[in-house]
C-alpha cells in the first residue's frame, strides 16, 4: 500500500467504491486523512464502512472543507450526464482526481511508464513490468489493470512504476508526469463520455502533459489520429519522440516486418520464438514494450529474452489446452468485434465459439477474417442475430452454452484431424459482453478454461488456473 502520509491535513471526497476507490480508502484512512465516501451501490458502501469509512451524504457535503473529489473513473463527471457529486464538485470549483494522481503526489521521486491506446494497453502494461521485473529493475504494474495505484508497493528513487491509463484517468490527473509515455494507437471509443472522437483523442494526449527534457514518447504511428499525435509530440523541445510502426521502417523508430522486431540501428528479433504474442497487434505492443525499456536502460538482450519468456495474460489469446495437435485459447476478453478481429487475423483453421450479449454491428465488420473459420459455435443472447449475419458465409450451429458450444468445436475438431484435414484451433473469442450467462468476462474465461483443462486427452498450457 501506498503511505499517504504527505497528503497530511487535506480533505477528500471519494467517489466510487469498487476496486480502486476502496483501495484509495484504505490509504487514506492508514494514513489517517479526513475523508468521507460514497457509491450509489449499497454492498460497495458496506464495504467501505467495513474498512472505517465515514459515508457522506451527497446533499449535504460541505465542499468548502474539501480539497478535493477523488472520483473513480468509471463515473461520468461530465458526459453524457455528471454524477451529481461530480456536478457539485466542479460548482464549487474543486478538482476531479482519480488514484494515479495521489500515488504520484505520495511518490514523487519515483520514474513513471503511461501507456495509454484504444486497443493493446493491458499486454503493453504486464509485457514492459515483465522485462522490468526480468532485468533486475525494481517495479510495480497497476493502474487500469491489475491492482490500483494505492494497492502497490512503495519504491525507492530507482523504482519504476508502470501503469496502464484509460482515457478516464488521463483527463483526472494534475501533476503526474510519465516520463515514458507509451500511445498505442487510437480507434473510436468511449464516444458517449468524451463527446465525439476529437475529444476522445484529446482526453488520450493527457499522457504527455507535464512531460520535460529528457523524457520520452513511443508513439504508434500505423493510424492517421496517431500519425497526427506524433507530430505534434515529435515538435516539442527536449522530448525524445520514437516512433513505432509495422511493415515500415521508421527513422529514429522501431519497426515489425516479415516476422521480425527491427531497432532503430537495426537489431533484430525473431517473434517466431515469442509463441504468447501472436499477431500484428502483439507485435506493435511488444514494439511499443522495446522502445520504452530500452529508454529505460535495460540491455537488449534482456529486452529480447523477457519477449520471449512472457507469459500472456489472462482471457487474451490465452493457449490454455491442446488436444493432440488441436489448441484451445481463451480470448473472452474480446468484447466486441475489433478486439475478436485480433484474434481471428492471428490463426487460421478456427472452430470459432462466439456470443454473449451483442455490441453495435454484432459480426459483420469481420467478414475480412471468415475464409480462416472452419466452423462457427453460437452461444447466448446473440444466436439469432449472428445466425442471421453468417448465414451463407460460413457454416455455424447454435449451441446455447458455453459448455454445449466447447464440446461440439471439441468433437468437430477432432473428426477433422481423423479425417486427415490437418490441425485446427478452437477459439473462444466471442465479440460480445458476457452478462447475458456470466458474471464477467473473467468469469466467462475460467469457465472456458477449465472446461478445456478437462476434456479427455487434454493437456494444460500457459499458466495456472
């Protein structure tokens, strides 16, 4: 935990009670700093007055004691509506802060890696603390994934902090300064809270705020909003801009072509050695990853061997069985369809178990991908309308659940490789929420997990349950 003792004789106002805003009181609280709290979900406010918290009523906060609200992200406090605390905190001209921001102040000695982007910041997050870690360099990974920034441990001066920022952290920060901002990559999203792409694009460019000589970006230039970023980051004096890109060399920049990681004075490395980071979009994290630990002084061949020793995380593309020669991945973490279209660009000969709770468009922007799918599993609320969208583009059969659906793709896969059609992949990666059969899609992937672990004959692969 994170000692707040600095912020000694401030008062707040904590927002949000779940995973990030508990952890920010019980920091407060260890250190003992006034605060009181609130959640419009009953069990989250029993939570925190287990821990000593004191609830505040919304109506009646007495803002001029306050220094400020600390809000979880997830809250909207502006669009499309505020939460009335935010609404009332603004009024009475207090600042919005999120937990990054306390860390920062408690911690200011210490080095900070952001990485911010639409799609690839959890792997870029876990893959740069794991050759950290790998290296000898003392660090802690958190922020939007993980633990919370309170949850971590205390560093010392030469600690790193590497930290996954949403766009809903980025716009409640005051003084964190990230002294290696890595940008992904943009796409459209979280429209309805930031109003339209520009102010999506905008809330994302608080990573390099506070940003002084010496200190570096990595930016992902393979789309026109980062291309536009680049160049407005790269004009700034002082700041040492990389840029990352595939299938193109980039000067002063780390590239991917043909299989292979290229540096900017031309060290190679060969990603058919780095099985847990399948993908394009893998390789511009681990890319991204290079660019940053090498500004942070880690060897290269330290770098090359924490690639290939990496894990993955869990839910994404995660190999969790085989079966003979057929492998089963977990990839419940792709919610939506740009996120299933990973998956998809990265195999072939796929026994694909999809449904949930359906986004916007359901399946159709991945008909690009359908040539690779021997076969399709539909599960949950969106069988009818993926029926619908499939019908004569690829072979499917309604299933219902998940364990209906893993066993039917289990049994077709394995008459297939009988019947001599060679090895296939069945993939769980389902382009929609999981509330309609599962608590989360964490929930959803264990299942799919264990259900894999044990069909007959399997083998598990990757980590532990």
């Amino acid at each position: 935990m994170i000692d707040l003792a600095v912020l000694e004789g401030s008062s707040f106002v904590v927002l949000g009670l779940a995973r990030s805003g508990l952890a920010t009181v019980r920091a407060l609280l260890a250190a003992r700093i006034d605060c009181v709290v609130w959640d419009d979900n009953a069990p989250a406010r029993e939570a925190a007055v287990a821990l000593g918290a004191t609830l505040a009523d919304p109506a009646a906060i007495d803002w001029s004691r306050v220094d400020a609200l600390i809000i979880s992200p997830g809250i909207p406090n502006l669009l499309p509506e505020p939460h009335p605390v935010a609404a009332a905190a603004r009024a009475a001209g207090k600042p919005l802060i999120c937990d990054v921001e306390l860390l920062a102040r408690a911690r200011p000695a210490a080095r900070y890696v952001g990485i911010t982007g639409t799609n690839g910041k959890s792997t870029t997050t876990a893959l740069i603390g794991h050759v950290l870690e790998g290296a000898g360099v003392p660090c802690q990974v958190g922020g939007n994934i993980g633990r919370g920034a309170l949850d971590l441990a205390p560093l010392g001066d030469g600690g790193v902090y590497v930290l996954e920022l949403s766009s809903y952290q980025l716009e409640l920060l005051e003084t964190f300064r990230a002294h290696v901002a890595v940008w992904l990559n943009v796409t459209p999203d979280h429209i309805d809270r930031h109003g339209d792409m520009m102010g999506y694009v905008a809330a994302k460019e608080h990573i390099f705020d506070r940003q002084k000589a010496r200190d570096c970006a990595v930016i992902g230039v393979d789309d026109d909003y980062s291309r536009a970023v680049y160049d407005k980051i790269v004009a700034r004096h002082g700041i040492a801009c990389v840029p990352v890109a595939l299938d193109r060399a980039v000067a002063r920049g780390v590239s991917f072509h043909a299989g292979l990681l290229v540096d900017a004075d031309g060290y190679k490395v060969d990603f058919a050695e780095v099985p847990t980071l399948p993908g394009d979009h893998n390789a511009q994290n681990a890319a991204c990853a290079w660019a940053a630990c090498r500004w942070l002084g880690v060897p290269r061949d330290r770098i090359a061997e924490g690639l290939r020793s990496y894990p993955g995380l869990p839910h994404r593309q995660e190999q969790v069985a085989a079966v003979g020669s057929v492998v089963y991945i977990n990839d419940s973490k792709a919610t939506n369809a740009d996120a299933t279209a990973r998956a998809l660009s990265s195999y072939r000969d796929i026994y694909w178990i999809l449904g949930g709770q359906a986004k916007e468009g359901g399946v159709t922007p991945l008909a690009a991908w359908f040539d690779r799918i021997r076969h399709a599993f539909l599960i949950g609320e969106a069988t009818e309308m993926f029926a619908d969208q499939l019908e004569g583009k690829l072979p499917y059969s309604r299933c219902g659940d998940l364990q209906s659906a893993l066993d039917a793709a289990h049994e077709r896969a394995q008459r297939d490789m009988q019947e001599g059609k060679g090895p296939g992949i069945v993939l769980l990666s389902p382009a929609c929420a999981s509330w309609d059969q599962w608590r989360s899609y964490e929930h959803r992937g264990d299942a799919f997990r264990a259900m894999a672990r044990a069909l007959p004959g399997a083998q598990s692969l990757g980590r532990a349950a």
